[in-house]
C-alpha cells in the first residue's frame, strides 16, 4: 500500500513529538525543545532532544535521529503501516483504504487472529487442568518458573483428536483448517468415496505461541512430552505464518536489543527461554529451519551486528556456516553478522546452571566478526600441505567475496583474506609493506597489452551508470584525491582496488588516472618524479605538473613528511565516498521504478531507505570538498 508524502506530512504535523516519547521516556522541557536520557542507549546525562516544532528527536551521544513514524519502527519495533495507523489513530486521521483485495486480505486476517487467540485461551486452560499435570512437571523439572510460563504463553494440547475442534467449533471447520490448527486427510478435494473427518494438528504436546512483532498469536510450536517424532512441531504456513520471515520471541526481543544495543541469535525455543528467564530478553530463534535472508534482514533491523550463538558441536557450527553464507550477497557498510559458540555439548540452559549467567555474558563477549568466522573455516576444512590444495583454499576464499554485491564490502573481505592468506604462506610478505607484496592486475580487470604494458579494462557492455566528475563537489574532491596520490605515490598501490574501478567523466583526469595505476603494477616502488617522467609532456603532464603547485588543492597540503596512516585514511573514504555516487543514484532510480511499478509498503519503504543513503552521502561529499584539509 503506498501512502502520500503530503498525508504522511499532515500526519507529523499533527502529533506532538514529546508527548508520543513522554508516555515510555522521562522528558523535561528545555527552552523551545525537550531533553531525556537516550532511550537507544545507556547514558546518565540527557543527550537527547526533542524538537516539537521540526518534528524530530536527535540524540548527540549514540546519533539516534528521526520522526513520529522512525519513533515508532525503530523503538517500539512496529513495521511501517502499523506505525502510521497507530499515528492516524491517535491523531483523528483516515489511513487511505487500501485496494479491495487487500481489504478482503486484512478482513480474513482478522478471523484468523480471533482463532488462534481463541486457541492460545484453550491451550493455557487446559495446562492448568488435570490433563496438564504432566506438562507442569515438565516445565518444573526444565526449571521454568511461573512468571517465565506466563510470559511466554506455555499451554498444554490434550492428547485426543478432537478436543480443539469441539472447543472451537464457533468458527467452524474450513477457518481452524486454514488457520493450521485442525489436518484436513482429504484435502481441499476428496479422493472419491466418503469424506473423512478433519482432527486436532496437535495432540498430547507442551505448546508454545508463537507471535508477530504486534504479540498476536499467529502459530504454535508444540514438545512432545513422551515418546515419539517429531520432538518440535510447528504450525504449518498459513496466512498468518511464515516460518521463513518470522523469528520466534520477536515481539519481546525487539524492545528489549533496543535498551541491550544486541540481539542474540540461538536455535529453539527453549534456548531463547532460558536466556530470557536469566536476563538476556534479546533472544530470538528461527522455527526450524536455517536462516533466511528475510530473517537476517529483520535481525539487523534490531541491531547492525546480530550475534549468532551455536551449539559448539559439528551440527551447530554447520548452521553457522550456513548463516554466514545466506549473509554474504545481503552485507553492506555497517552491517553484518557476529558468532559466538558454546561450549561442546552445552546449550545455553546448560551452561546458565553450571556457570550462571556470566559464563553466558562471556561467551557472547566473545562473538567472533563475520570475516574471522569465514577464514577459520575455510582454513580448516582441508589440509594445507601442497600448493594445490593452498591454492584451492584461495579459490574458496574468492567463491565468498564473488558472493558479496556490495563492492566497498567485498573489496574490504578481498583484502582482509590476502592480509591472512599471506601471513599464514607468506611469511616474509607479512612485514614488507602492502605496496611492495605481489599484486595481480587481473583482480581489477587490468591486463597486459602485447608489449607488456599494463591497459585498463573497458566499461562494461550496455553499462549505464553515470561517470564521476559531473558535479562540482565531485570534480573538486577528484581533483584532490588525484593531487593527492601523486604528492605520496605509495598510497596508489594500497588503493588500487578501488581506484581501478571508477569512472570518471573528464577524458584528462581519467587518463591521469590510468597512467598512476599502470605505474603502480610495472614497479615495485613508485615515485612522484617518475610518474611525470612516464606521463611525458602533454595535457595531462600540465595537469599533474599544475597540481604539485602549492597553490593547487590537495589532502594534508604542504606536508612533505606527512603522516602516511593519515593520508590513507583520508584517501579511503574520499574515493569510497566518489564510487558511491554513481552506484547509489542508479539504486535510488531503481527503487523509484519499483516504488511506482508495485505501489506497496515493502517497495516505498525500500525507496526510502536508499534515498536517505543517497542524502547522506551527498552531504558527506560536500563536507570533505569543502574540507579545510582541501585548499
């Protein structure tokens, strides 16, 4: 459902910023604006502000910053549209209807929730019943106490085939079906003959709801309490439910990473109890099945880092590798995952009885980055004795940073495993300096011509995206950039990797370029002087001689011994800063398209994540152009 700018505007207009904050944070008045403590983090002095009359909150300690609508996604969890309909609400304001078909969708919704709160009722009156005496002794002997049973909804289904089914009946047959709760033999058409009688999905089972973000009940999970297979069994997908985009305790671990700055990752159920009831309340868990791309998405809505804590046995690990995979195409700056592994043969309740729960704090503290993870199992998982099989571990560390799209990321994983790759058959490599170790054009699209000069790659057939240089603030900060690399050319080595893959509108400057990265492969050492020997005489030598002037504009100006980690530095962010332009433009046009073409929530809301992306970053592109270091 697309929603308007101009009602979307009203609706902030209309909602007093400091009162929707002031009914969960403490807010004081301060002048024209309000003060708190930063909900997003711990701090005993206010830092964060409220500004009633530009309708935004800004924290100066942690940068936390946003609207009425940003309020509500990122510290009351909601998804968008519930956002807006609670503003609307509280506002007096009609949310746009929806389609028709949409509004047939949300009306068979809401039948389905009234179903399953009717069943969650059912479930936890029958664990208080006779029949749930041994589902009591069960959560007694797991030491699950009743505050913890109550929070988390445990209910008993009675082990018959018909007891729901009967409780239920109100909402007739074909709705317990659809909500999952009842088994339909004959499916939607029977096999000829009679039609066999529907029964209770699950019988004689400890049951556990499963919620949405909101808290409704939109499936369960049940544990057998004898014997018998399966041990866990989940709801089956519904209109409610699905498994892949749904994590278990979500509406209660999503608050809570808020205040804890994490959100922690385990296998079941049980796990992710556990840890509530010893204070970790950030836990959540897949529901059976390894996960997903849309569950790591909604993780790092939570936190940029969530922390993926496995059993430390061979199955366990292997679900962190295959977590660590499904990650690699989705990373981007800021965001990725970390691991944490429990002792062998201990789950998080084993190890919370043994030790308490500063053993399991240690454990998380920990956590071990995405790119360390990756390396040591790469590296374990063949011998490393001949040269083939060093290099077919090469090979599968280029197989993880292929699977990497964003490209400031992948070139950072690309130098990260030749940094650990060198250092463990390299050794003297090790401690030379980056630019004098090997290096190999074709990494780049770089190749040899016929008489061994180096040439670079052609852009890419039917390749679209807009050359760098076109605005001012890209043509000055260019322009500083190459001033730069030629007052410390061994600086061109170490950012080739980049450099080599940008394109740059001004035929001169372009040329410039090429003929820095051309020398930086042909020789080991690079110097200012030689550069210009290679360029000869011409436009682009006038350009390179015009810019070691001192009065031309360049990064840490007139510093012949200038700190060389300072220049690195400067230099990474300037030219991460200029490769991002083009490529954030093209996704913002792209968003536009869909936002347009598809007219829903995911799509808008998608356009609006890269359009303040492309905001930010042209404002980060002004500040290091209009530099003081850029003169």
């Amino acid at each position: 459902m697309s929603l308007s700018p101009a009602f979307l505007d009203e609706l902030r207009a209309r909602t007093s910023l400091s009162t929707l904050i002031g009914r969960t944070v403490k807010v004081q008045k301060a002048g024209r604006e309000y003060k708190a403590c930063c909900p997003f983090h711990n701090e005993k002095t206010p830092s964060f502000t409220i500004n009633d009359e530009k309708g935004f909150y800004h924290c100066f300690g942690c940068g936390a910053h946003g609207d009425a609508i940003r309020w509500m996604t990122d510290q009351r969890g909601l998804p968008f549209m519930e956002a807006v309909k609670e503003l609307a609400q509280a506002a007096g304001m009609e949310v746009p209807a929806p389609d028709p078909r949409a509004a047939k969708r949300a009306e068979q919704a809401k039948g389905l929730h009234d179903v399953m709160a009717a069943a969650q009722g059912f479930f936890e009156e029958q664990l208080g019943g006779i029949e749930g005496a041994e589902a009591r002794a069960y959560l007694q002997k797991r030491g699950i106490s009743a505050a913890t049973a109550k929070a988390f909804g445990f209910g008993f289904s009675p082990d018959g085939r018909g007891r729901l089914k009967a409780a239920l009946n109100v909402f007739g047959e074909p709705l317990l079906i659809e909500a999952g709760l009842l088994i339909d033999p004959d499916g939607a058409e029977p096999d000829g003959g009679r039609k066999r009688d529907s029964y209770d999905r699950f019988r004689g089972r400890l049951m556990l709801p499963i919620r949405d973000i909101r808290g409704r009940v939109i499936a369960f999970g049940g544990r057998i309490l004898g014997a018998g297979e399966p041990k866990y069994l989940n709801s089956p997908d519904t209109p409610l439910f699905d498994k892949g985009r749904t994590l278990y305790n979500i509406d209660r671990a999503s608050p809570a990473s808020r205040q804890a700055g994490r959100v922690v990752v385990v296998e079941g159920y049980m796990d992710v109890i556990a840890l509530a009831q010893a204070g970790f309340e950030e836990a959540v868990a897949p529901l059976g099945t390894a996960l997903t791309e849309h569950q790591i998405e909604r993780l790092w809505k939570m936190a940029d880092v969530p922390i993926l804590c496995f059993d430390g046995d061979s199955a366990g690990q292997k679900a962190a590798i295959r977590a660590a995979t499904r990650a690699l195409p989705l990373l981007r700056p800021g965001m990725s995952l970390a691991f944490a592994t429990l002792p062998a043969g201990q789950d998080p309740d084993d190890l919370i009885r043994a030790q308490g729960p500063q053993a399991m704090e240690s454990v998380l503290a920990a956590a071990e980055p995405l790119v360390e993870r990756l390396w040591k199992y790469e590296q374990g998982a063949a011998p490393l004795d001949t040269p083939e099989q060093k290099a077919a571990l090469k090979q599968r560390l280029s197989a993880i940073t292929d699977a990497i799209a964003h490209p400031d990321v992948r070139a950072h994983y690309v130098h990260a495993f030749r940094e650990r790759y060198d250092a463990l058959f390299f050794a003297r490599a090790a401690f030379q300096p980056r630019h004098q170790r090997g290096g190999s054009g074709a990494r780049s699209g770089w190749q040899r011509d016929r008489r061994g000069n180096w040439k670079p790659p052609l852009p890419p057939a039917g390749s679209e995206a807009r050359a760098i240089g076109a605005s001012g603030m890209e043509q000055r900060l260019l322009r500083a950039v190459l001033a730069s690399l030629l007052r410390h050319p061994e600086q061109i080595a170490l950012h080739r990797e980049m450099l080599a893959g940008l394109r740059i509108a001004d035929p001169v400057l372009a040329e410039l370029l090429n003929a820095m990265i051309a020398a930086s492969f042909s020789k080991e050492t690079v110097e200012t002087d030689g550069l210009l020997t290679i360029l000869g005489q011409g436009e682009v030598y006038n350009m390179a001689k015009g810019m070691l002037r001192a009065d031309t504009f360049t990064f840490t100006p007139h510093r012949s011994k200038a700190d060389s980690d300072r220049v690195r530095r400067d230099l990474d962010e300037a030219i991460r800063v200029m490769a991002q332009g083009p490529e954030l433009e093209a996704a913002l046009a792209e968003a536009t398209r869909r936002a347009t073409d598809d007219l829903n929530e995911d799509s808008f809301a998608e356009q609006q994540r890269v359009r303040r992306l492309k905001l930010d970053h042209d404002r980060r592109l002004a500040e290091l152009a209009q530099s003081e270091d850029i003169i």
